[in-house]
C-alpha cells in the first residue's frame, strides 16, 4: 500500500489531462435562506401588527418580562451544555440563515464521472483532477485513500466515523436549539408567576389588578413566540440542512469505496441511486 502519496502535478499531469474528458465538480452555493428569513420576518410581523391594530399595543412591551424570557431561556439552555457546544450551535444556526444548496443530481453524475475515468485509465487517472477535487476537501479526502491504495474496508470505515461524528455535532446543535425552544415557555410561566404573586401581594388597590395581570401575562406570550416562532423552526431547519449534507457524503463514500474495488461504475449508478430520493435518481448509463 503506498502511503501518504501525493497526487502527482507537473507536465505529466497536463499532459494526462489533455487525454481525458472534463470533469465539472459541482460545489455547494452559499446563498441566503430566504425561506427561513422571510417565513421568520413575516410570523413576527403578523404578530406585531396584530398588536399594533389593537387600542393597547405599548401595554404589550415589558422590559423585565423580555428579559425573564430571553436571559432566562439563555441561561436554562448553558447548563444542560458545554461552553464549546454552544458556541458550535450558535455558529450552525447562524450558518442556517445562510444555507449551503447540494444539487445530488449533479454531485452523482460528477461521482459517476470520476467513476468512469477511474475504471478505464486507472485510479492513477484520477489526479489530473486534482485543482478540481481539491476545492471539495472530503472528496479530496476519499479520493485520495483510494488512490494511495487503502482497502475498500478501511476507506468505509474511515469516512463512516468521519460523517457520523458530524452528523452528531449537527444533532447536538438541533437539540440545543430544542431544548431553547421548550425552556423559552417554561421561563414565559415562571415570570407570569412571579407577576401573579406581585399582584396578589397588592390586592388593596383593585383598579391595579386588570394592568397588573396584563404585565403578569406577558411573559407567557414572549415564551410562547420565542419557542414556537423563532427556536422550534430553526431546529427543524438544522435537521434538514443535516440530512442534505448527509446525503452528499454518503455519495462520496460510495464513489471512493467503488473506485479502490475498481468497481463497474453501473454498480455505483444502482448505488446512488439507492441512496437518492426519488425526485433526484439518475441515468447514467441509460
């Protein structure tokens, strides 16, 4: 097994990639999700113009009660996790309002591609497209175990802890974004409660006792949006973003597994396709 062996550059290469098709590896777009930051933008402002077309919108505005609600919800959420959880999470969400779009038809045929080239000319082939795989660092990653000789056994095992530790970071995200959204509630009933007590406490003064319940309410409505509209949504997009990403790494997977058996590439084609949704199954080969 050659070990640590570079993908061969210079005139050679060249000159092996003149002899050979192109191949167009297809990098994820980094683009605004604007599903989530226009489906945000108008859940909260459907409820603020509620307010607003109300006879009593500045009684909905309770400092104390934000800060119960939000602080209470943030500080709720750092105990059940690490100081480096969090901020893994923090960065995930905000990378959610930014989401990275996977085209799988496209990552297959290029996989497919690859494949192809491999099988006819030799794994050797395969660094002609070194620029070009190199803007990807898994696939860099996969496809240089193949060509450096590892079994196909280790390769799988590899890139499987590989992909399944990500995946684990990504759920620790989700359920820290979660566990936000059922504690921002929990905290909305703890300050109405503290409210409640207030106003029980001065029940001498009747006239007080309709603002006082109104203030006392407000945190159970500032929970309720912060968990429903803002947290619970954003876990769902972590998910999702999560099972795309997924999906294009077990693809990889499978090529450099094919690709260090020297399998016929119609096997790989079955493979992905197997692996991809209905909407997004190929033919190659057909």
């Amino acid at each position: 097994m050659a070990e640590n062996s570079p993908l061969p550059k210079g005139n050679s290469t060249a000159a092996l990639k003149a002899s050979l098709p192109s191949v167009s590896i297809p990098m994820p777009r980094r683009t605004a999700d604007y599903a989530t930051i226009l489906g945000l933008t108008f859940a909260v402002s459907l409820i603020f113009i509620a307010i607003y077309m109300g006879e009593s919108d500045a009684s909905f505005f309770n400092l104390p009660s934000v800060a119960i609600v939000i602080l209470g919800t943030i500080a709720v959420t750092a105990i059940s996790y690490t100081g480096e959880e969090i901020r893994q999470a923090g960065s995930i969400i905000t990378q959610s309002l930014m989401r990275r779009i996977y085209e799988p038809q496209k990552v297959a045929t290029m996989l497919l591609d690859l494949a192809v080239v491999s099988k006819k000319k030799g794994i050797l082939a395969l660094s002609a497209y070194e620029d070009e795989i190199a803007r990807d660092n898994f696939l860099h990653r996969s496809l240089q175990m193949a060509i450096d000789g590892q079994k196909p056994a280790d390769i799988d095992f590899i890139l499987s802890q590989e992909i399944a530790a990500r995946i684990e970071r990504h759920k620790r995200s989700a359920s820290i974004t979660k566990r936000a959204s059922e504690t921002a509630p929990a905290m909305g009933l703890i300050g109405t409660l503290v409210g409640l007590v207030q106003m029980l406490a001065n029940l001498e003064s009747p006239e007080t006792i309709g603002p006082a319940m109104a203030v006392a309410l407000l945190t159970t409505f500032y929970g309720a949006i912060l968990g429903t509209v803002v947290m619970a949504p954003l876990a769902g997009k972590l998910d999702k973003n999560s099972q795309d990403e997924t999906l294009i790494k077990n693809m990889i997977r499978l090529t450099a597994i094919a690709v260090a058996r020297q399998d016929n590439p119609r096997k790989l084609e079955m493979e992905l396709n197997s692996a991809l949704p209905p909407q997004h199954k190929i033919k190659y080969f057909d």
